[in-house]
C-alpha cells in the first residue's frame, strides 16, 4: 500500500476508533465490562 | 552499559506483565480487583479473572457486551481494539502481552524445537469469528444473553490465571468442577506442550486478538520497513525470525509480532521498525528474486 493511502486509511480508522469509543461510553457499555470484570467469570475459569 | 535487545524486550515483558497484573496478594485468598480500571481493556490477553489483573480481558469484554441482552455489538471494545491495532499492531503481541510473555518462558524448558506449518495459522481466525463473534450473538438462552464461547471453551489463559488460582482457595467452587474444567484443563495442557515445542504456539494457531492485530499490523503505524538499496537477501532476518516470517519479503506479516530480532542481526542496517516513515528509497514490498548466502 502507498504510503499516501496507509495514511488515508490509518486516520479514518482511528477516527472511526475515537467515535466508537465514545458512542459505546454514552450507551454505557463499560459498565457491562466492568460488571463483567469485577465478577468471577465462571465461563473463563472452567466451570459455566 | 549497553543491554542486549532480547534481554531489553524481556525487561520491557515483565514491566507491561506487572502493569497489567499488579494485585499480587489476591492470589492468597482468591480474591479478584475490583476497581474502576476493570472498565478498561488490557491491550493484550490477560484473564480479567485473574486475581492479580487490574484490567478486562478485550476479548472477554468484546464476548460480554456482543452477548448482553442489550447489544449484539460492542462500539466500545471495537474502538478500542481499531485504536490499538492501528497505533501498534502486533507490537502488542511481541512486547505488552502477558500470555505471550508466560509462553516465552514455558519454551525456555529445554526439548527439541518443531516449526509450524503455515496453515495452522489460519485456526486463529476461524476461532475469532465462530467463537469470539458469531456464537456469542446467535446462541443466547431466553433472556437473550449469549455466553462468551472463546473463553468458555477455549482459552488456556483464563485456566491459567483465573481458574487455577481461584479453584485452589475456593473449596466451594471446586465442588462444581466438572467436563468443561476437564477440556479447558485439557487444552492448557495441549498448550503448554504446544508452547514448550513450537515458539509461541497459542499467539500461532489460537489466539483471536493475535489475528485482529495481525490483520492490523499491515496499515499499523508502528512498522517495519525494508531498505531495498541496502539489502543484500542473506537471509538472516528470516532465519532468526522465531514467528517464521520472512520480513524482505513480507514487511508487515500478520505473524509479525515487531520483536525487532531481524533488525538487530541485519549486518546492513536495512531493516527498520517505528513509527516514522524513513525515506522513499525504502520499500516496505520488496520482490525478492533469489537470497544469496
């Protein structure tokens, strides 16, 4: 890939990055990994 | 006093590991963190199950919120891994992961070495995509909550990290141990073995963030670049690279995990790994006719 368009792609993708990451703290979606988080996962240790 | 660049890396290793894993004393009564920093993704693979991890596993918090009863995508844990895999690409896998770190030293157990056939690389994305994505949105129960598959079934990691250290000082949860502790026991095991013989074997055939950073590490801006004026295809780089990646002929592969050991034993100079676009005389698609010995 040129070097022009690498940079074209790479500052669409981090926008695009930046836009989702605040749109997925509006609709709260940090509290779900959080929960997720603070929780014995029983799925991850082997046992859900 | 000049540090070998494997031995800066190791360094660089157990720094991110304590980073990431900073709550040590947890192990002793199996207790895990629960503060404000779990709402933030690990760049790399670390078991938020973990007694010892300050932060969520990303692929765990991507299975979390695509199998929630509210979201079947998660903006938020996309976006961080698009920010990430386009900042470091596998950068991440070769310097600031925690598993990947844990199998460098398991293949440090002396045995004979294997290489792995390539098509065993192409495993990880099939698991990204049936384990990671498409199982935890379409099989959900009657709330509508799906389960995260990958780390259910698969992961050695949170075996490693959550389950081991939690099932040994919680009597009441080893009481509930049963086939799906036997598989993913199963599958640690096969791991390790795998780990012990082939160089990062879990980061080659399994692992799903490895294949999303892998498919980034071709636009990532943190890059390696090849300068076709100075190369004179010995083939060092290739054969060193642990990952088996030819970096003349394929810069940016996606098995590429920027460790820079093809940099350090090029005796021209001409491989070069950072951020910066060096000048246009360097070539990150080199066509490669013939090495020479």
């Amino acid at each position: 890939m040129e070097n022009k368009k690498k940079y074209i792609v790479r500052t669409t993708i981090i926008i695009i990055s930046g836009v989702f990451i605040l749109y997925g703290f509006v609709r709260n979606e940090t509290e779900i990994v959080r929960n997720k988080a603070i929780n014995i996962c029983l799925e991850c240790i082997g046992l859900g | 006093m000049k540090i070998k660049h494997s031995l800066k890396r190791k360094l660089f290793q157990i720094i991110a590991f304590g980073y990431s894993n900073p709550y040590l004393m947890n192990f002793k009564g199996g207790k895990i963190f629960k503060g404000k920093w779990k709402q933030f993704c690990n760049p790399g693979l670390n078991c938020y199950s973990c007694p010892a991890a300050r932060f969520a596993c990303p692929i765990g918090a991507l299975q979390a919120v695509n199998g929630s009863m509210n979201f079947n995508f998660s903006f938020y844990v996309i976006g961080l891994l698009l920010a990430f895999g386009t900042l470091l690409g596998r950068f991440i896998c070769g310097w600031l992961c925690p598993f990947g770190l844990i199998q460098e030293f398991i293949h440090k157990i002396p045995s004979s070495k294997l290489k792995l056939p390539k098509i065993f690389t192409y495993i990880k994305y099939i698991i990204l995509v049936v384990f990671v994505i498409l199982l935890p949105i379409l099989v959900t129960n009657y709330m509508g909550m799906g389960k995260p598959a990958f780390c259910q079934y698969i992961c050695p990691a949170g075996t490693l990290e959550g389950g081991i250290p939690l099932l040994s000082t919680h009597p009441e949860l080893r009481q509930t141990i049963g086939g799906l502790f036997s598989l993913k026991m199963f599958l640690l095991i096969l791991t390790i073995i795998g780990c012990i013989l082939i160089y990062r074997f879990f980061c080659k055939t399994l692992c799903p963030l490895g294949a999303i950073y892998g498919l980034m590490n071709k636009i990532s801006i943190y890059h390696l670049e090849i300068d076709k004026h100075t190369c004179v295809n010995c083939g060092k780089c290739k054969n060193i690279c642990k990952m088996e990646v030819d970096p003349v002929k394929v810069p940016n592969s996606a098995e590429c995990i920027r460790c820079g050991e093809c940099a350090k034993v090029c005796p021209q100079n001409a491989i070069h790994l950072g951020f910066k676009v060096r000048t246009s005389s360097i070539s990150e698609n080199v066509t490669v006719s013939k090495s020479k010995d």
